[in-house]
C-alpha cells in the first residue's frame, strides 16, 4: 500500500484528531442560544448545563489515562483509528438525542475518542518530525483544535439561524442542533481511512524491533526513500543507542515514570495542561454566549463568532515562529497577557455592571446574572479584552501546551507521561466545565479575578520551571532536563545528531543497517553496539578487543 512521505503533510493530516478536540469545545456553544435546544432539553442552566457540558471532558479524562496502552502495544497510528470509531458512534448518539441521558451518553463517547486522539496526535507528530521542525507540526494540532472550533460553531451558527424561524424562534425545529452534531462525524470518517496510508512512528517500530520497517520509515521522510542518507543512519543510530540504554536499566515504564528524573518533567507536563485549563481559555470557547449576552452589545452569537476567527488566524504566528522565538518565552508571556486582560474585563464588569433584576432581565438574557447595561463603551472594552484574551492564547499557550509536554520524555515513557500530562487537562476540563455555568450565575464578574490569579501562578511557575527545548532531538532532552542548570539558564551544546550526521558523510563513522528485521538492541542487547560503529581512529583498538574476547 502508498505510504505519505512529507512530514508536513503526514502531521497535517493526524492533527484532524485534534480537530475533533476543537469540534467538542464549540459543540454547545453554538447551541445553547437556541430556543430548540432550551425547549427540547427543559431550558437547562447552572448546575444541569454544566453536567452537560462536563460530560465530553469526563469521557476524555478516561480516554487520555487509558490511550498509552492501545498506543504502545498497537502503535499511534491504530490508537488514533479507534477513537474516530468512538466519534462516530458518539456523534450518532448524539444526533439522535431523545433526552439528556441519551446526550451526555454520547458526549462521553465522544469524550474518550478526544481523550485518546489530544493524547497520540502530539506523541506520533513529534516522533515523525525532525527537531527543525517539530514545534512547527506539533503546534498544528492546535492550529486544527481552532478550526474545529470554528468549523463547528459556523456550522451551528448556520443551523441556528436558518432552520425555522431562527434562534429566537419558540418552535424551531430540533434540527437545529441534530444537524451539528451529525455532520460532526465527517472530519472522523476522513480521518479514519487517511491513516491507512500514513506510515507508523519509527521510534514505535524500534520499540517492536521492527528495526527494517523503522530504517525504511525514517528514509521514506528524512532520506527521500535512501536507507544510507546521512541523516537516516545518524537517526537510527541516536534511537538504537537511547532504546539499548532504557534497555539495560531494565524497569518497567510505570517504574521509570516515578524515578526522581522523570517524575519531575511528569510534574511540568502535567502542570502546562493544567495551566492551559486555568487560564480560562476553553471557558470562553465554551460560555462565550453567556459572556456576550451579559456585555449587551450586538448579536451575541455573531459576536462570539469573531473570537473563534481570531482563534485561527492568531494561531497562525506560532506555527511559523515557535521553533525560532522557542517555547519558553511563549508560555512566561502568554501567562502575563493573559493575567492582565482577565483583570481588567473582571474590574470593568465590577464597576460598570450590574445584576440582571427582573427590570432588565429579559427572555434573551434570562440565562445570566449580570449584565452591562446601556454602557456601551464599556461593553466593547469587556468584548476587546475577550478577543485580545483569545489573541494571546492562540500565540503562545495554545500550541506550546501540546509541543512542550509531547517532547519532553523519553521514549519509553513518551506514550504513558503525555496521556497523564494530557489526563491533566482533562481533568481541569471536566471540572471547570461543571463549575463555570454556576461560578457565572453566583459570583460574575469575581470569576475573572479567579482565573487572572491562576495566571499569574502560571507566570512564576514557568519562569521558575521550564527550561527551553527547541532545537534539541528527543533523545537529546535528557541532557537538557538532568543537566543541573535552573531553568532560566539557557542551555548551549552541539547537536548530537549533526555530528553524527557530519561524521558519517565524511566517512569517519560507520553504520550498518540492520538486516532481516533486528537491530542491536534486540539482538545483543549487552554488547556495546549493535550497530557495528566504527571509527577510524579506533579501528586497532576494536580489533585487539575482539581478538582478546
């Protein structure tokens, strides 16, 4: 069978998964204004609209804990064929809705194909892409994650206003939200079938000692199909040597994921997703409505639909830049902007807004309890601050929150640390999925003072924390993580894998290709290298090696 070559377009297309992540965050919002969707599901609000909401992130949590063992012990590729049959089925469910239990049953499936797909895309996108390049494709998952969102909640905006009389209409037609939630399944179907012709991540092969097939992979996208390029051999020499070395210390992964030296990159992985929940991005993807409706400005649907626009072409820098501007100062400013724009729509709201009495309450914004009214200055300045919010987001956290943690581990934990980084997220999902509906209805404006403290936290942790990694291969980033420099500090050597590269073309390095399907580190995994490297300045001291054995 044709197997894809091109690295751009092989992590292009796997980052459909993620879009599916970002057809789940906008697969209320676009609804909730909807006079079908109040009326079908007895107008839910607070505490039943979050238990709605809250059931996809629920599924993803158990989804994201459970993807490192069909990742590892069936590949990446097939994990992520499993969880589009999960969306499909879940999407079903979900257009076929007869009541809430039978919505949120299908939320949860779609749930765990979210959790799975957040989980494998950036783990088999970082094990595809050369370092030049791997912020670049792995921020595509996000860049995917923002057109699903924004796909997903035109499609809904579509719904909403042309079935019936319109959202507004008391007897719209259910159609309104069957039809979202049924096309949703498309991105699902196409995916599903494309990943028979992507080819399997390498460093999985090599962890099967399947070392021809990861020798033919890694010359079919770093050596244009020549299993001898430079390149090629200097690849499969840095993961045999890292895979022998994981080998020798003979540990399970459960065990290695709790060593002093893993535990704390777990720790950071696991503390970017959680940030990247308690900044309260997903919250305005989610509850933008709400927000809208409560600064009285415009259509409320039409105003939150600039912010998923924004969402797109803002992530679009990242994408070209992050592997040149790195991801540390990303993640330190992200967070201060952030911070700064929460702060100042919470004190606007604080000092300008009001509750939503039975004076000014109206069957548009019956939904909320504090509103913005007649001040409308003061409303486009909360509505600025959401878009530069989302404007920051999408430039710095957004894509380094999937890169980051997907390149930090080795590989024989990558799969079981990134599913609990991404476990992180969801879990911080779940939670404030279920919690923000009531937190608006109780306490308004003091929940943007909440989540501008969460990122000021953020702020420290990462400037205290997280080291740089651009620029660095994945078997490279031990010596980044257990080097002993703080964080701050930045962290200079040679590549590894450029020197081995130079040596091999200019012939002072040789390195045989396995044959036959086995490498070193399954043949002889006691042996020094299987690989048969050799240098010339050595050649006398290997062979009185070998005749003294």
């Amino acid at each position: 069978m044709w197997q894809a070559s091109n690295v751009y377009a092989i992590c292009g297309f796997a980052a459909i998964g993620g879009g599916l992540f970002g057809f789940d965050i906008s697969s209320m919002s676009g609804v909730l204004g909807t006079q079908a969707y109040k009326r079908y599901f007895n107008n839910p609000v607070s505490y039943a609209q979050g238990g709605i909401t809250a059931a996809m992130p629920a599924g993803s949590l158990v989804g994201s804990l459970g993807s490192s063992f069909i990742a590892d012990k069936f590949s990446r590729k097939v994990a992520l064929q499993f969880s589009c049959v999960l969306w499909i089925i879940g999407s079903i469910l979900m257009a076929a809705s007869q009541n809430v239990a039978m919505l949120c049953v299908g939320r949860v499936i779609c749930g765990l194909c979210v959790g799975i797909a957040s989980s494998i895309v950036p783990v088999y996108q970082s094990e595809i892409a050369p370092k030049e390049i791997r912020g670049r494709v792995v921020s595509l998952q996000q860049w995917a994650i923002t057109w699903g969102i924004l796909i997903q909640y035109f499609i809904q905006f579509g719904a909403a206003e042309g079935i019936g009389g319109g959202s507004k209409d008391p007897n719209q037609p259910t159609a309104a939200f069957r039809i979202p939630w049924g096309v949703q399944m498309v991105p699902a179907v196409i995916l599903l079938i494309g990943l028979f012709f992507c080819p399997y991540s390498p460093r999985w092969l090599a962890s099967k000692d399947r070392w021809d097939e990861a020798v033919k992979v890694l010359a079919s996208l770093h050596g244009k199909g020549d299993v001898n390029h430079p390149k090629v051999l200097a690849q499969y020499q840095e993961i045999e040597e890292a895979l022998k070395l994981e080998r020798e210390q003979a540990q399970s992964s459960f065990r290695a994921l709790v060593q002093p030296r893993i535990l704390k990159r777990v720790a950071l992985g696991m503390s970017i997703q959680m940030w990247s929940q308690l900044s309260g991005m997903n919250i305005m993807m989610y509850y933008i409505v709400y927000i809208m409706e409560g600064a009285q400005i415009a259509s409320p649907l039409a105003t939150a639909s600039i912010q998923y626009v924004i969402n797109v072409v803002l992530t679009l820098p990242a994408i070209i830049f992050l592997d040149k501007w790195g991801r540390r100062p990303s993640l330190i400013l992200g967070s201060f902007g952030m911070m700064t724009w929460l702060f100042i729509s919470g004190a606007l709201q604080q000092y300008y807004g009001q509750p939503n009495t039975e004076e000014t309450r109206t069957a548009q914004n019956s939904d909320i309890s504090w509103i913005v009214s007649n001040n409308r200055p003061v409303s486009s300045a909360i509505v600025s601050c959401s878009y530069l919010f989302v404007a920051t987001f999408a430039t710095t956290w957004g894509p380094v929150s999937w890169t980051y943690p997907a390149e930090i581990f080795p590989s024989k934990v990558r799969a079981k640390a990134v599913s609990l980084s991404t476990a992180a997220n969801w879990f911080w999902n779940t939670a404030l999925a279920f919690a923000v509906p009531p937190l608006l209805w109780n306490i308004s404006y003091k929940m943007y003072y909440i989540f501008g403290a969460f990122n000021g936290a953020a702020f420290v942790h990462m400037t205290l924390m997280a080291p740089e990694t651009k620029g660095f291969t994945l078997e490279e980033m031990d010596e980044v993580f257990d080097s002993g420099r703080p964080a701050w500090k930045k962290h200079k050597k040679s590549s590894r894998l450029e020197e081995l590269a130079r040596e091999i073309e200019e012939g002072k390095l040789k390195v045989a290709v396995p044959v036959g399907g086995q490498g070193a580190a399954a043949a002889d995994e006691t042996a020094t290298s299987s690989a048969a490297v050799e240098t010339t300045e050595k050649k006398a001291e290997a062979t009185a090696t070998t005749a003294n054995a």
